[in-house]
C-alpha cells in the first residue's frame, strides 16, 4: 500500500452533483441554436470535457458554434446551479477527514468551479488549490492538467491518487502516470453502468459512495 501525497479531485460528479444538472442546460443552449441534442446523448457525449471540446466536437461536425454560445451556456449553468447545486453526500465528511494535500483538477471554468465550491459550502477544504483546463494547452482526456497539478503543488505524479468520474478524466490520470479511482456515485450514472465505463478507461478502482471512500486507503485521520 502506498502512502499518497496528493490527492487530486475533479469537480464536476465528485465533489458536486452537477452532470445531469449542466447537461441540461447545455442541451437547452444548443437547443436554442438549432442543434438537437438530448440530456442521455449529452452525457454521453460531453461528461467530464470541456467547452472547448463542445465547440471542437460539432466544429467537425460542420456545425461551429456562434461566439455567444459559450457565454450563454454559462450564465445558464451559474443559474441552475445557484439554485440546484448540491454537493455528492457524504463528500464533506471525506475532506475533512484528510490528513494529505489536496486539490481540484477540472474541465470547467474557473469561475464555474469556484461558483460550484462556494454553493455548496466545499471551497473551505481546497483554499484556492483550482486547477482548469483553461491553464494548460491540452484538457481531458490529455494529461496536462493532471501533471499541473501536481507540480503546481510539489508532488511526485506517481505518489498522486485523482478521483473521477468521466472516462476522459481517467484517460488523462493514467496518462499522468497518477492512480486513478473511478467515482459512480453522481445522478447521471443513475440508469448507466459506470462501473464498466470507468474500468475500461483504466481505473485502478471504481467506487459509488463517498463513505467507501477510505476501503484500501491509509491517508485519513
């Protein structure tokens, strides 16, 4: 067993229950664009990746988004989210608990990240430790952000566990070079098998509640 010295969390479907939530709103965004897409083929499509990617995806589909796309589909997320958000339970009580460093690594915003940790009370337990994609030239599923983290916060790649929830989030912690354990506990793994998902990608161990969180793990109190 190997004792970790960074723990490093995606945002989206693990710290916040956020999936079903801002894939709801990019499906009505892209909706009012003349672009049907629907909730299940979103998070299909678009879990865990950035807006970037949304705007590369149906750029190669000959469908480029207007430049008031990405603005729009922000302020619709900052508004569900002010007032839907809620944190994945039992999340709280696994940070407080740590006794290693920790950060956030994510495919969101910074603002988004930042608006989503302060909604739902977690931003105490990182203290400004954000990491985005917007930081590095490459997001998920490239190993980039992963490895900015990491060095942005003095640790060693291998001595680094990630936990996530998307498949391009595993991808990319593997890559890293990081052990990776897969989360299934949000609501848009509901009626999907997440397990074989994220085991496919890579992961070292996929779980679906936080209080499983400690099973093989010797960071805590």
């Amino acid at each position: 067993m190997i004792t970790r010295d960074l723990i490093i969390f995606d945002c989206d479907g693990v710290l916040v229950d956020s999936e079903v939530l801002s894939c709801a709103c990019l499906s009505s965004v892209l909706g009012g664009h003349g672009i049907d897409l629907d909730l299940d083929r979103a998070l299909e499509l678009f879990t865990g990746r950035s807006i970037a990617a949304i705007r590369q995806h149906y750029d190669a589909l000959g469908r480029t988004l207007p430049a008031e796309f990405s603005v729009e589909l922000a302020l619709k997320v900052r508004e569900t989210f002010s007032s839907s958000l809620s944190p994945i339970e039992g999340v709280r009580s696994v940070l407080e608990h740590l006794r290693v460093a920790t950060c956030v690594a994510s495919s969101s915003d910074l603002e988004r990240v930042s608006h989503s940790l302060a909604v739902t009370g977690l931003s105490v337990y990182f203290n400004g430790r954000l990491f985005t994609s917007q930081m590095v030239k490459r997001g998920k599923p490239a190993p980039d952000l992963f490895l900015h983290a990491a060095a942005a916060m003095g640790a060693d790649p291998h001595r680094t566990l990630v936990v996530e929830d998307s498949v391009s989030g595993v991808t990319a912690g593997k890559a890293a070079g990081m052990a990776v354990w897969g989360f299934i506990g949000g609501s848009h793994y509901a009626a999907r098998d997440g397990r074989a998902l994220l085991q496919a990608a890579g992961a070292d161990r996929v779980f679906a509640r936080m209080s499983d969180f400690w099973n093989g793990f010797d960071g805590c109190a």
